[in-house]
C-alpha cells in the first residue's frame, strides 16, 4: 500500500492565504451587493509597463520562426538577463558573478525548494513573525515536530517585535540555516547594515547559513539602507540570496525571480568536509527545473534597460504612495502603525486587545475590507494585522476612509 509523507499532516490548518479566499468568498456570496476591497494578499494591480510588454512580443515573434526558435534554455538562465542582473547587484555595491545567478519562476519556490540540498538534521531559524512558507517546507521535510501553542518543536523561534524594534536577537542555541527577510513581510521593517553585519558575524562563528529573502528591496526609499546582504564584508561565504520580479515588475502572473549562490559558500558534508552550495544547488536544478521560458526571460531583461528600470520605479513610486495614504489615514485615526516606508506592507497593532481574525472579521463584516491577520504569520503576529498598498488607488482612499469613519 502506498503510504504519503506523514509530515504533511503536521501542518497547521490551512495555508494563510487561502484560508482568507475561503472567508471572503463566502462572505462575497452572502452579501452579492457589497464592495468588497482586498488589500490582503500581496498580489499587484498595475499592469505591466510597456517596455516589458515589447520585448516579450518581440521574443514570442522569434518563437514563431524557423531562424530564431529557441526550445530548451539554460536552466540556470540566459546570458542575457544574467549579466544585467550582475551589474544590478554591482550597482548596489555588491559583487555577484553572472555564473553565481540562478533564474527561476519565483522566490517562494526558490525559498521553499532550497531546504532540499541540506540535511534533515540541520537545526533551523526563522523569524516570528514570518512568511509562513520557510515554516511549512520545513515542516514537509521532517525538520520539526509536532505544532503545540503556535509554534512547531525542533524549530528556533526568534522574536521580531516592537519591542525589539523587529531586530531579532541572536539564537541562544546553535542554529545552522537561517531565513532573514529584509525588508520583511510582514512587518515591513528594513535590517541595518549594523543587524546585518551581527548575523554575518554569527553565522561564520557557527558554521551556519543565512538565506536571505530580499524580495522587496525595490521599495527601499531611504537612502543608506542595505538592499544585498553581499553588501556586507564576508556575506559571500555564508549567504543565499533571493530576489523576486513578482512586486516590483508585477510578474507575479508572469512568473520571474533569481537566486545568488555564492560560489564561496561551502556547507560540511557526511564526513566532515566541505562541500560546495553553489555545486549543489546547481545540480538540484538541472535534475528537477527546466528554467524560465525564454519570452519570459526576455521580458525580465528589459527589467535591467534604462526604459524599463525608469517604468518599473514609477509602478513601485505607485505603490509607495499608497502604502503613505494607508500609514498616514491610520495613524489620523489613532491606530498604532508600523512599515509602509520602506516595504508595501503595513503592520498595524489591532484595537483594544482584539485577536487579528477578529479584527479580519470585523474588517470584512463592518467595512469590507481584506486584509491580513498576524497570528497567520506567527504567534508573535497575534494582536496585529497586515494591510497590503498593493491596490488600485482610489480603492486604497476608499478603503482607508471606511476604516477611519466607518469601523467600530
């Protein structure tokens, strides 16, 4: 008989965003005659800009002749786009070789797949709260046991709050891979250069690695803030880093993304000796993915050209501005507000003590408008709620304004 991977029943309920789809739909059904405005799911409304749209014609029109047909790619991408995303990162001050990319159709699939070339045993660090993704993986691979309060065994939980100015302290046990996100979703909070150096540090002290999900850096507004952890002295031999097209080209139905390997990174083998990440990596996807289709790739690179990066900054700019109105309306009614400076997520304290689906509940029920609640994202999450500036802006006024006249 065949048997399934019992970690699976390990997991918590559903997935976050789904169990949301289930709530709205029914409520949806039930009021036919309501507006209902999402501003939950980080999914973006504007469409693409059109010096992308040109060069995918331009790539589908070569897909349909004889003399510039193009079947299987390079799995870890075409020359194309992985030399403009290398002198992106140099842009930055950071030193990433074209050979160190890896192109794929997302940072969720990459951030999920990654734990797969590192042994079962490896003690694992996330923050809390957190993208629900780096614990669910974990948990399919057998890394932890069974949930109890929130939280699963065999996993370092490390505190990102207010409290600790969403600056999470060093683990008090060793811990040998760790998820940092920066800035971070949810909370929208941006590590400093000085937080950055403090997890380098450690991480060479211990032999570990840091993954690194900078899938929002596009949005860093403030000058002086780190966008590469490769930014840092020394991150080279104990980082993986993931970028993402999704929120800042609005590729998330188009599907585009990169990792960097270093190939200064080692990890230790059964015997003791070192291995090379970027070998491994690279051998796990030439076995399992067939790359990025090549009008897609095509699509990225414009991305890198002056006319596309000039289009891209106005649809980011676009979502800044909403992430102000939605922070600023806020704070006017007396809510307590962080993020949405340097992230398109803003994490809001709920009133008067009131859990997060409880305030999802009155938010939807009262005023009809979707958001996120905390506790999806961790215990730690739990009292507060996630709103996205990924919204068409005069739903985004209007949002706000029910939320500051309308919700009790």
């Amino acid at each position: 008989m065949a048997k399934i991977n019992s970690n699976y029943q390990k997991l918590q309920a559903g997935y976050l965003f789904p169990e949301i789809g289930k709530r709205v739909r029914a409520y949806v059904a039930e009021h036919p005659d309501k507006k209902v405005i999402r501003l939950g799911i980080g999914d973006v409304v504007l469409p693409l800009p059109a010096p992308i749209l040109d060069a995918m014609r331009a790539a589908v029109e070569e897909m349909g002749k004889v003399e510039t047909f193009k079947g299987y790619g390079p799995e870890q991408g075409y020359d194309f786009l992985l030399n403009p995303i290398s002198a992106h990162f140099k842009s930055q001050g950071a030193e990433v070789a074209p050979d160190e990319i890896f192109v794929s159709d997302g940072s969720k699939c990459d951030t999920a797949n990654i734990q797969e070339i590192f042994d079962v045993d490896n003690v694992i660090a996330v923050t809390d709260p957190v993208y629900p993704v780096y614990v669910d993986t974990n948990v399919m691979a057998g890394r932890t046991t069974e949930a109890a309060g929130g939280r699963y065994g065999k996993l370092v939980y490390m505190p990102t709050t207010a409290e600790n100015g969403f600056d999470p302290e060093l683990p008090k046990v060793k811990t040998d891979i760790i998820y940092l996100c920066s800035p971070n979703n949810p909370t929208g909070a941006v590590m400093s250069r000085a937080s950055l150096e403090k997890w380098v540090k450690y991480a060479k002290a211990n032999e570990a690695i840091i993954l690194f999900d900078a899938a929002y850096e596009a949005f860093i507004t403030e000058p002086g803030l780190v966008r590469s952890i490769y930014e840092i002295p020394g991150a080279r031999e104990v980082a993986i880093e993931f970028r993402s097209l999704s929120k800042t080209a609005g590729f998330t139905g188009t599907r585009c993304a990169y990792t960097v390997v270093p190939k200064d990174l080692k990890a230790r083998n059964a015997a003791g000796d070192f291995a090379s990440v970027h070998a491994l990596w690279n051998r796990r996807q030439t076995t399992k993915f067939n790359g990025v289709s090549y009008p897609i790739q095509k699509a990225a690179a414009a991305i890198f050209t002056p006319e596309g990066a000039k289009a891209v900054k106005a649809n980011v700019d676009y979502y800044m501005e909403n992430a102000r109105i939605i922070r600023e309306g806020l704070k006017s009614a007396d809510y307590t507000v962080y993020g949405g400076v340097n992230a398109p997520y803003i994490w809001l304290k709920t009133p008067q003590g009131m859990s997060s689906w409880d305030f999802f509940d009155n938010l939807l029920s009262q005023v009809q408008v979707v958001g996120t609640p905390g506790s999806g994202f961790g215990s730690c999450g739990e009292g507060y709620f996630r709103l996205s500036a990924f919204g068409i802006r005069e739903n985004v006024i209007e949002a706000v304004e029910r939320i500051r006249t309308r919700l009790k």
